[in-house]
C-alpha cells in the first residue's frame, strides 16, 4: 500500500548489474536509462494486468497474462475437496460471483519480473516479463492470498495469508519464505516504513458475513494492527483501534482498518475503516486518534450495511508526495475526491464507478483510482481536484501499483 512505491527501487536496480569493469556511477545511469517507470493495474477477474504510462495520459503500453498456468492450478483444486471448497466459497463470497485471480503486483529491481497474489489460487507466482513464463510460484499458508507490499530495497514482499492469519515475506527474486508472523483474524494491508526497519499489517476481521450491525461487532473477529521488525519477523507491538474509538463515543463504528498510508514523516497514519464514509487520523506518538474526516454520502448508496461489499463502504487511500493532500476511493458512494491534509476539506466529487483502490502518478501530480465497477482506471489532479484523464482496462480493475520494466519492453507475445 501505498507507503511504498516500486518507482523508488531504480539505485537497487542499479546496484544489482554492477560489475568490476563498470564504475558505479557509469552503470547506475545506465540501467537507469534501461527502466521504463509504468503503472501496473489488476484486472481481478480477468487474470490479467494492463500496463500503463505511469504519468500524463496513461496510455495502454501493455498486457500480462497472471494465470498462464490456469489448468494446472484448477486440476490440484479439483483433486482436493477441501480447496475445492475454498475456491468456490472465495469465488461466491469476497469474489461476488467471480474468481479473484490478481489482487496485489511489484516488480523487480531490475524490471525483469512481476511478482503477483493470486487469491482464487492462495499463492504468489513472480512472472518473467519477456516471455509471460512463472519464474517461481510460493503457496501461502491456508486457501487465500491478499494484500502485498514491497521492502524499501526492493528485495522482499510481504504478503497476507488471509484465512491462515499469517503474512509471509518472500525473497523477491527467489520466491523463497525469508520470515512469517502471526496476525490478527484476516490479514488484509501490509506497509513497509522507508527506513524499512518496520511491517505495519493491518487484520480486518470477517468481512464476508452478514452479520454487520453494529451490537453484532463482535462476531467479526480480532482485528488489530501487528508491528514487526522487518528483520527478525518479531512482534513489536499491536494497535488497536477499539478502545482509541470508544474513547472518543464512536462505539458504532468499526475497528476494521482497511486502506492505510503515512505522512511523509511517518508521525500519522490516515486510514479507512469498515462501513465508513471517511477516514481516520491517528497520532503514532501519542497513541490516539486525533481527527476524523466523514465524506458526503451518495443519496444513491442504501444504509443497509449488508449491501456494502466486503464490508468497505470506501476502499483506497493515497496521498500526494508533499502530503499535503489525501486521495479518496469512495468506493459505494461512487466517488474519489482529493482532500485537504490541514483543514480536512474535500474537493470536488469526481463521478467514478465503484473506485478500489488510490495511488499516485509517477510524477507525483494525480492520483490514480482504479473503477472497479466500470473497468478503468482514472486520473485526478492533486492541485485541481479534477478529472484528467480515464482509461480502460480489464475486468474488475483493483490494486494498481508503479513498477519498471525494460525501456522498450512490449507484450509477451505467449
């Protein structure tokens, strides 16, 4: 999420192709020259990424197959009742109605791979980019992969294991397990912090019940968020939410962290929770919430929480790189609206169709949200509040994430 940006990971890039004929600084700018910053959006239910100019109009550079090895992984599934089971109680739950074939991707250093969560297939393979080939394939623990984040050095990946209550930090070039923790009921967001000392993962509970009144609260689960050291995958401490939001008479409201992204100093943390029309701030000093911001409603959207999917009444939060303003995904009230940081003010409400997720542009200027519900992905301006550009993509776009690939990289051709 969103702390992290793979558009930061060219020095590593560089570092990585160093030889002892070559001065550093001679191959840091050439491989540097070699990388193509481009944005990298989901299409959960088609099993595809689409692969964007990070900056500007967006324009389509390409397409990736993420399931190339599709049959193989249906036939293990349906040898295996018990992950038969899963499969279809993923794809008639959280999926509504669909398989979930990508939901988190980060490339390489070096531009050369796309490391992918597959939920329907509880795993994270990491595909070559030139030829469309799996380069390693890791099955998490349990039957459902989720949300990933990449390590500030670009050589590790955290990643949920939503119904074993684990993250797994992979090796990014390897796919192979270099830690685990244990964590709250369904693991949901990881961040990595910049100096990379810290995982921040936060547990969202069951979000695919029904029972999501609010004296039903508790059947939802323990929902908190896990600080490990990134180094020896120890528990640092765990936040939780409940007793920061009774302290403040919001006991209706969930403790569900969903989206989350630091200020730039890393002395806040904004974050979603479930069935809200807003967002939180919370103080890491101080130990408490120190303002919230509730969003105007869409006169459209019903009050009945059991029609909010997957319980995110909004589902993205990003902020500019100043962090002087915060990007809204204001998923069923149909919107995405840029906010003021200091006086907490909306902007304009930009019209989008059942936004997922925000990030940022390569050049830092607009704020990307991905329009599950009308299969684009649009841009808005931090400065303006509006619209720039939309552009279409595959079915049910989610996660979208910058990354590099090879200056003149086009599509695997398999």
């Amino acid at each position: 999420m969103p702390a992290i940006r793979p558009r930061h990971l060219c020095a590593l890039a560089a570092a990585v192709v160093l030889t002892a004929t070559v001065p550093a600084t001679a191959a840091s700018a050439a491989d540097a020259a070699a990388l193509r910053e481009v944005l990298f959006v989901g299409n959960n239910w088609d099993g595809t990424a689409d692969v964007l100019q990070s900056s500007g109009n967006l324009a389509k550079v390409g397409r990736i197959n993420v399931i190339p090895d599709k049959d193989a992984r249906m036939a293990e599934i349906n040898a295996d009742p018990i992950k038969w089971i899963y499969f279809m109680a993923i794809r008639n739950g959280v999926g509504e109605g669909h398989d979930q074939f990508v939901d988190d991707m980060y490339t390489t250093p070096d531009g050369a791979s796309v490391v992918v969560s597959r939920p329907s297939f509880a795993d994270v393979v990491s595909i070559n980019l030139a030829t469309g080939a799996i380069n390693w394939r890791f099955p998490v623990s349990g039957y459902r992969s989720d949300h990933m984040a990449v390590s500030p050095d670009g050589t590790r990946v955290a990643v949920s294991a939503s119904t074993a209550n684990t993250v797994h930090v992979l090796d990014i070039n390897t796919g192979k397990q270099v830690g685990k923790f244990a964590t709250g009921d369904k693991p949901h967001e990881n961040i990595f912090t910049k100096d990379g000392k810290y995982i921040y993962n936060m547990a969202i509970g069951d979000v695919n019940t029904d029972t999501d009144a609010p004296w039903l609260d508790w059947t939802k689960g323990d929902r908190h968020i896990t600080v490990v050291d990134a180094k020896t995958y120890q528990q640092v401490k765990t936040i939780d939410m409940r007793p920061k939001l009774d302290a403040l008479g919001l006991t209706d409201y969930s403790d569900a962290v969903r989206p989350a992204v630091f200020s730039p100093d890393e002395s806040k943390l904004y974050f979603q929770v479930s069935f809200f029309n807003g967002f939180f701030e919370y103080d890491l000093a101080t130990d408490k919430i120190t303002r919230m911001k509730t969003l105007p409603k869409n006169p459209a959207t019903s009050d009945d929480r059991t029609t909010y999917v997957n319980d995110s009444r909004h589902h993205g939060l990003s902020m500019s790189p100043d962090g002087s303003k915060l990007c809204v995904a204001g998923t069923m009230d149909d919107y995405a609206t840029v906010v003021n940081r200091t006086t907490l003010q909306e902007g304009p409400l930009v019209t989008a169709s059942k936004p997922y997720w925000a990030t940022v542009s390569g050049d830092g200027k607009s704020c990307v949200v991905s329009e599950s519900g009308a299969d684009q992905v649009t841009a808005i301006d931090f400065t303006t509040g509006l619209k720039t550009v939309s552009v279409p993509v595959g079915d049910h776009p989610q996660r979208v994430r910058l990354g590099h690939v090879a200056a003149n990289w086009t599509s695997p051709t398999s």
